[in-house]
C-alpha cells in the first residue's frame, strides 16, 4: 500500500510550507446573532435580523442569469453574501470555528476556491493539479490545520487525497493514494481517521468506462500516514458509494448510485459501525425506485437519517436503530440537507427549503437561490 508521496518528499513539503506560511483565521465568526455588518450586506431585498436562528447555511448554487455561486444565507435561505464561482460547484468544507470556507466545483473539477464566510472575501482561486481533477468534496482536519480534498488522476481516475495546509496559504503538502478508484466525499470520522466514500468508477469527463469491473468501497485512513486503517464494501458492486454522514452515534452513513440496470432496484443507503458489515436501510422495491437510483445528501437527527435525491425528486427519513424507512416525501429537486436547532433544512434546487422534525412535516419557505447537491452549516 503507497500511502502518500515518499517520507523525505513529505517532509520537505512541510518544511516548505512551514516555512512560508501564510496564517489563516481559525477564531469562530459570529460572535453575535444580530451581526451587524451581516445585516447591512443582504443580497434581498428587506432587512435579515439575525434573531430567528443564528445559524448560517453554505452551499453552491446557479445564479438566475446561468452562472454559479457559493452562497452564504440564513436558514430561511435568505442571501447574505455570494460568492462568484468560475463553473458549476459541488460541495463545501468549512473549517472549525467557520473561518474559512472552500466550494469544490463538480467532477471532474477544475478548481477549488476558499472564501471567508464572514465576510464573503474570496482567496486566489486554486486551479488543480496538472493531470488531477477534484471529485467536489473535501474535510478539515478537527484542529483546522489541515483540508482533505478527493482527487483523482485524469488519466486513470486513481484515487488521491489532496493535503493542504492552511498555515501555507492552502499549498498542497502530501498527497494520499492506493486507496481505490474515483473517491467522492470524504468526511471526518474521528479525529485520526478520514472516512472516504470511493465510488469505484473510472470516468473520462463524466462517461464511465468500468462498470462491468467497478470496486466501490467505503474506506478509512489514518490521518497521519494515510494507510488504509479499515474498509467496508458491498456484495452488489453496481452500488458505487457517493455521499456520506457522520451520525449521532459516530456510524457512518453511505449514499449510493446504482449503476446497475435501469428498471432494477436496489438499496441506495447504508450505514456502517467501525468493525462490522455495512447493512442497508430498509424500503420495498418500489420505494428505492422513486430515489431513481442516486442519493446526494444526507443528516442524521435524533436517531434518525434523511437522504435526499434531486434526481428522485424526494427525500426519505429512516429510524437508524431499525433501518425502517418511515416517510418517504416529494421535493423537487431535493438537494442539500443540514441540522440546525433540532431540526433538519432541506434544500431544492428550485430554492423551496424545508424545515421538519423527524416525526413533524414542518413547513416550506421559498428562497431567492436555486441550491446544488449539498449544505454545510455555519453554527453561531
């Protein structure tokens, strides 16, 4: 197994890094509710008064003249700063405390570009690697140090975690691989371990070239080496592991494609406890359907877990201790979903928001942003 670039290489970089580094902001940006530079730099019109719920939701979105943005908004979906974005964006990590920020553009991307969320301030775009692109998801390290973004080799789809510093101006420092091919979202599963959702699918642009021979897996690695520490995979390798979730209990969540036969079911969730099997959530046949074969995003609440499928147009709720699918609802063009206040917000990409309690139907508001896949929430 070759974790990463050689030892003497790593420590150089480091070395490097360390020695020009540039210091990013790692203190938590909202030290009040009611912010008054937020209140006066709304994108809507009326006034935001930052007492409802003084949490900030973070997530990619297409503009209404086709262009795209990161967009920072309240939970009512209400713009407060946007952030210009060069071509489509996928995913946001967002560094603990809420600093800094960093949209991911869709696979096979070509940039990565950090913001300041406080203030909307955009870093230097970075551009990938020569013979790299990025698959739209990334993770800090819990002490915010460190951003792990999924990478990929152009030419071949092997998969590679791309280390960068934030102490160096985000400059890549290592680089993780031997872990499989096309890797997908990559989360946080404890501090010392990255859990990566590989997706098995060698593509070239978006047209996949290996699904007779596809190897999803849903893979841990050690923070520190990179060695794989513990891999799960599943009996159907149709299934290629996306989107993932850290639950309430520390299980990890998976959200799956199926790439098997179109008219064929099969089941899209599963979660995973350290140790074991992953075993699949529960629904009939005709229910998987309705998800038509893709989940994008997924949070646990409660003992509960909502999956979404913008392709589906629905979301399904799950009780996590049974696997037993308990609602399943339509949405158009169900995206992001994100935890704030005990309960969950559900994006569309028709920029209707959601907001319900496990057993609660909640209710909808409409937001001027039509929102992609995925949320992440800036907590006050």
């Amino acid at each position: 197994m070759q974790p990463m670039v050689t030892d003497l290489t790593r420590r150089a970089l480091l070395k490097k890094a360390l020695g020009t580094a540039i210091l990013l902001p790692t203190a938590g940006i909202l030290s009040a509710c009611a912010s008054a530079d937020i209140a006066r730099e709304p994108l809507t019109q009326g006034q935001l008064t930052g007492t409802e719920n003084c949490d900030r939701l973070i997530g990619c979105s297409r503009t209404p003249d086709g262009r795209y943005a990161v967009v920072v908004a309240d939970a009512h979906g209400r713009p407060i700063h946007q952030i210009a974005l060069p071509e489509r964006g996928h995913g946001v990590a967002i560094q603990p405390g809420g600093a800094l920020a960093v949209a991911f553009a869709r696979r096979p991307g070509a940039y990565m570009q950090a913001f300041y969320p406080a203030t909307g301030e955009m870093l230097p775009l970075r551009r990938a690697d020569q013979n790299r692109h990025y698959y739209g998801h990334g993770a800090f390290s819990a002490d915010g140090r460190y951003l792990f973004a999924t990478e990929g080799v152009s030419t071949t789809s092997e998969g590679v975690i791309g280390v960068y510093d934030t102490t160096a101006g985000l400059q890549k420092v290592a680089e993780y691989t031997g872990f499989g091919i096309g890797p997908h979202e990559v989360v946080l599963a404890d501090p010392d371990t990255l859990a990566i959702g590989v997706g098995g699918v060698h593509t070239l642009g978006r047209e996949p070239f290996n699904l007779d021979t596809m190897q999803p897996a849903l893979v841990y690695l050690d923070i520190q080496s990179g060695q794989v520490v513990e891999k799960a995979v599943l009996s159907d390798k149709r299934l290629s592991i996306r989107h993932l979730a850290v639950t309430d209990t520390g299980d990890i969540a998976c959200g799956q494609q199926y790439r098997g036969l179109p008219d064929q079911a099969a089941p899209l969730v599963h979660l995973h406890t350290r140790g074991s099997e992953l075993r699949p959530l529960l629904a009939d046949e005709e229910d998987w359907m309705r998800f038509n074969h893709y989940i994008a995003s997924i949070a646990s609440l409660d003992g509960y877990l909502l999956a979404t499928s913008p392709r589906g147009n629905c979301y399904g709720i799950w009780r996590e201790a049974t696997g037993a699918l308990v609602d399943l609802q339509p949405l158009t063009d169900a995206s992001g979903v994100a935890v704030s206040q005990g309960q969950w917000l559900v994006g569309s990409g028709a920029g209707k928001i959601l907001t319900r309690t496990p057993l609660q139907p909640g209710r909808i508001d409409q937001s001027a942003v039509m929102w992609d896949n995925h949320w992440k929430l800036l907590f006050s």
